[in-house]
C-alpha cells in the first residue's frame, strides 16, 4: 500500500471516528483535537498529489474493500 493510499484510509478512518462520536457528550473536546489531524492529512495528501501527481493505482485499492 503506498504512503498516498495510507492517507486516504487514515482520512476514512477519521470521518468513521466523527461519525461515532457524534452522540458523546465531549464530542467538542475530542473534535477540537480531530480537526487538527484532518487538516494535517488533507495538506499531506495535497502536497503529494501535487508533487507527484498522485494517482490511485491497483496498488493502492484494498481487495477486501471492493464490491
């Protein structure tokens, strides 16, 4: 799996982590902490589509996520 692929499952992974928590009563403390993660992998993932043009290969789909 490549570095690019990585940051999109830690993206999924982010949004699944909002989406459980939705419900918490502290859900604002831990969003707090969670938005900074996000901006980090979206400025990550710009720069490396930037830098390399970065485009999803086979390499970088999971067998086990598709239909």
């Amino acid at each position: 799996m490549t570095e690019y692929a990585k940051l999109l499952a830690a993206r999924i992974q982010l949004e699944n982590i909002v989406e459980l928590t939705k419900e918490n009563e502290y859900k604002d403390y831990m969003y707090r902490h969670l938005v900074l993660i996000h901006v980090e992998i979206e400025r990550q993932l710009a720069n490396m589509a930037e830098k390399d043009k970065t485009v999803l290969t086979d390499k970088d789909i999971d067998p086990k996520m598709t239909p």
